[in-house]
C-alpha cells in the first residue's frame, strides 16, 4: 500500500517498509503567539522561515494550517500555501477543517497534496470527499464521529472502516486514504496511547492502510514531554504508523534509529549520514 504525494518537482511516497515519512507541523498557529501575530497582520515571512527550518531539518512533508480567530482561512490558506510552494520544493499537508478554505488552496496547488483531514462524521465525509475527488488529492481520516473520540479500539477501527468504504464509494482508491487513529494525552487517561497503538495494529491488519498521527499530544500536560514524545513515537512506528505530524527537528533522529532496528535503512546509511551532519 504505497501512498503518493508530490509537489511541482518532488514526490514522497509513503508505505509499510520504506522509511518513515517525516510531516512538518509548524506553520500551525496554534499555541504560537508569533505565527499567530504574523498571520493576523498577513506577514508571511515566519512561515517562509519555518518552511525553510523543517525541510533542513529533515522534513519530508509540510503540514499548512492557518486557522485562527482573526485570519480569513478562505484568504489566507492559499496565499500560505503559495508562499510555501515558492519557499520549498516538498510536498504539502493542507490542513483545514473549512471546506471553503481548502477548494480555495486546492486550486493553487501544484503537484498531488494531502488533505488533513475528514472524519467519520457525516457532514465531514459529505462536504470534504468531493473536493478529495475533484483535486485527485489523498486524504486523511481521522477517526472520530459524531459522538468525538472513542476511548476504545473497536470504535475507531470502525469508523475507520466507514471512511474507507465511503472514500472507496466515491472512486478515491484505498492507498489514498491515510488514517489517523488521535492521540490523547496519557496525563487524562493512563490507557490512551495504548487504545491508540491498539488501534493502529487492527487497522493495518484489516484495511492495510497508510497510518498517522498527531504525535506530540500524547504528553500534553506533562513534565519532560520530549522523553514522552519520542518513546511513544517508537512504538507507534513499530506498530505501523508511518507518516506522523510532529516537530521534525526534535524527534529525527529518534526516528532514524528506528527505522534503522526495523529494516528500513540498508546498510545504516541515512543513519550515519544524519549523524556525521550533526557533528
């Protein structure tokens, strides 16, 4: 189940043995008093500067998320997505829960994008599909519901199977469907990030699709969260996610040595090349 995204120049392939495909999630105004500013006053010289930190810091895919109080999504997500692509050469994540805001940015873009993201509730599946279908775009589905997050492996593996029958319904082939299991903190509820590697094993085995996720949320609240942060994302990574959203620059190298303990680095040469660069 190979999974191809690509920009004007480059394509990124994502799939069970290959290397683990790393996604940018900085230029996120979420929780970034700077980005946020900078986005509101339509200055968008800090996301040509975080596009430029996470490709050379290893990133493979960059996550574009401009959702915030004051900002115009419908406006402001193709003008960020613009700068992006004049920025850097990689392929994008365009991550909007508007549909209006991510036509707008489908129709700029140039190459094959992933949208983040559907879900399994009806007005998402109804409203953002279509536009998946139209831009020959690929997809995430996130799985949640009208009734929000379940706490238990068997409904998320459910919702993920209706996102992909309904995604199939409409001619989307399955290898452009990346499913995100959620990620909630271990400091609400000790068992979440085991309900979420559960998840992500039953969904490889019964659907075979490419998985990610929002990684970092599994320590939100807690001391230390890198420790937290990487741990988990080794797991995770065993278990089958291949294509995680996270800050690259502080979990690369994490997740270099795991890939090279599972296979996925002939002869150790990523790994020693990311290694005689960091010296």
């Amino acid at each position: 189940m190979e999974t191809k995204l690509s920009s004007a120049s480059k394509e990124v392939v994502i799939g069970d043995g290959l290397p683990t495909v790393l996604i940018g999630e900085r230029i996120n105004p979420t929780g970034k008093k700077k980005m946020t500013a900078a986005l509101e006053a339509g200055d968008l010289e800090v996301v040509r500067g975080e596009a430029v930190a996470q490709v050379e810091a290893g990133a493979d895919i960059l996550d574009v998320n401009v959702a915030t109080v004051l900002v115009d999504e419908v406006t402001m997500l193709p003008k960020v997505v613009q700068t992006v692509m004049d920025t850097v050469d990689v392929p994008l994540c365009l991550d909007s829960s508007n549909p209006e805001a991510l036509e707008a940015a489908l129709k700029v873009y140039k190459g094959k994008p992933l949208v983040n993201s559907v879900t399994g509730q009806e007005g998402s599946l109804n409203k953002v599909l279509p536009l998946i279908k139209e831009h020959k775009a690929a997809v995430i589905g996130m799985t949640v519901d009208d009734d929000g997050i379940p706490n238990d492996v068997d409904r998320r593996v459910s919702i993920a199977h209706k996102i992909v029958e309904r995604t199939e319904k409409l001619g989307i082939p399955r290898e452009d469907i990346v499913v995100d299991c959620v990620t909630m903190t271990v400091g609400a509820d000790a068992r979440s990030a085991l309900v979420t590697i559960e998840t992500i094993r039953k969904i490889k085995a019964e659907l075979g699709v490419n998985i990610t996720l929002g990684a970092s949320n599994v320590s939100f609240g807690l001391p230390n969260r890198g420790l937290i942060n990487t741990t988990f994302l080794a797991i995770a990574i065993a278990a089958g996610m291949n294509c995680p959203v996270i800050n690259v620059a502080k979990v690369r190298p994490t997740v270099l040595a795991t890939d090279l303990i599972l296979a996925r680095d002939k002869n150790a040469l990523r790994y020693i090349k990311a290694q005689r660069q960091a010296k």
